[in-house]
C-alpha cells in the first residue's frame, strides 16, 4: 500500500501545480518582450515571474508558490474557448482536456484502491467476503489508474509538441519540461508498481477473511489452532459444543 499512498500523493501535487511546463527568453534587450516570454504553467494556472503589461491586473492572481508571481486562470480557456479557431487548435484543445479528465481519473480511482485495500486489510466483526476477489477487483481498478497516469503524461506532452512545431508558439524560445511533469511520470510508475504487487497478492494470498463456514452437513464449526508436528502442519477444529470434529 506505500506504492499506491506514494502514487496518489505524488498525482495530486502533480495535478495541483504548475510547473509542467517552462518557457524562458534570453531577449534581455527588450524588457517587456522578456516579461512576456518567460512563464510556467500547468492545469489551471500560467504564471509569470514579472507580469507583462499587457494583462490587466484584474486577470492576475497571486500565486502561493513563489513569492512575487503573477499567475493567469488558464483553465477557464477549457470551459469557454475562443471562437474560430484552427484544426491545430482545436486538438490542443482536445488534448488539453483529456489531460485534465485523466488527472483527474487517476486520482479518484488510486484513492479508491487504497481506501479498498485497507479496509481490506483491516476486517471488522465477521466477514465473509473473499479476500482474492477483493484484490482482483483492486488489481483491474489498479490497471485503469496507471493507464490515467500515463495518457495523461502524454496527452500533455502531444499538446505541447503540436504547440512548438504546428503552431510555433515557443519559436526561439527555451521550453523544458518541469517538475511537476515529472511527479506525473513518477506517480504513474508507482501505480504500475502497485498493480504488479497487488497480481501477485491475488495469486499467492489465501482466503483468510472468513471466520465462520460450514461443513457438507451444515454443522457450524470454528477454527481453533493450528500448529507443526514433524514438518506437517496439524490443524484442529472444535464444533460449538467443544466436541473435536
């Protein structure tokens, strides 16, 4: 369970972040063209590190993360784009939202395994569903959540490949992936990690979550003990009248 606590951790500080990615300009003459062309941006915010002048101040907002950054809700642009716009555009757009969408997936469902395999993990009173299907439930669930993962990495680097050689918007411009890029990858890493270990754990992991059964008679019985005897495993079940069965 480190691996999923681990993978939805790192998804949600990926998700909530900007710094997927990072443009920069070595134009030091022009100082309002620097200001312009020096920004990082994730899902929902651009931010820059000295505004331009051309925003108006009323379309900024204040940024938590760096102290003096100025950041532009982009993600109202997924809500209500521009009219007229081009093909290109328009699989930008696309792409953009399938970016948002798969973040989004792959939070919910890590969070549900994990919630799963701990109360899986931790029974309460009696019961009496069986552990293996439990886990193989998580384990395809598990399967969805890194397949998020990785499309949404992807998306978000198909929309910014589009942007650089179709559209030319970073042209002569320094463009890097960030760190929250990063985190992404990483997360969808651990959540393949956890579906690897959770296959193994519905193939090598008896039923052990069912405290009361019943034999072919329907008498009631209760596991008592088990213990070794010369390398065979001797096991005792006791009827509810004490009788050994």
């Amino acid at each position: 369970m480190i691996s999923m606590a681990l993978a939805l951790g790192l998804g949600v500080l990926a998700a909530i972040t900007d710094h997927w990615f990072i443009v920069a300009t070595r134009d030091l003459e022009r100082p309002e063209v620097m200001k312009a062309t020096s920004f990082h941006f994730g899902f929902w915010l651009k931010c820059f590190n000295d505004p331009p002048n051309t925003y108006q101040q009323d379309e900024l907002m204040s940024e938590v993360v760096g102290e003096g950054d100025k950041c532009l809700e982009i993600y109202r642009d997924l809500i209500n784009p521009k009219d007229n716009q081009s093909s290109t555009e328009e699989t930008v757009l696309a792409l953009s939202r399938a970016y948002v969408l798969l973040a989004l997936i792959f939070i919910g469902a890590q969070l549900s395994v994990l919630v799963t395999m701990v109360c899986c993990c931790c029974p309460c009173g009696r019961s009496h569903f069986k552990r293996a299907g439990v886990c193989c439930l998580a384990a395809v669930v598990q399967l969805v959540t890194s397949c998020a993962g990785v499309g949404c990495a992807i998306c978000f680097l198909a929309a910014r490949e589009l942007e650089m050689s179709e559209l030319k918007l970073y042209a002569h411009l320094d463009t890097a992936w960030g760190w929250s890029f990063v985190l992404m990858w990483a997360a969808a890493g651990c959540a393949l990690l956890a579906n690897f270990l959770l296959v193994c754990l519905v193939k090598y992991t008896p039923d052990t979550y069912s405290d009361l059964s019943k034999d072919e008679k329907g008498e009631k019985f209760y596991y008592h003990h088990s213990h070794e005897h010369l390398g065979d495993v001797i096991k005792a079940y006791w009827t509810e009248d004490g009788q050994v069965f």
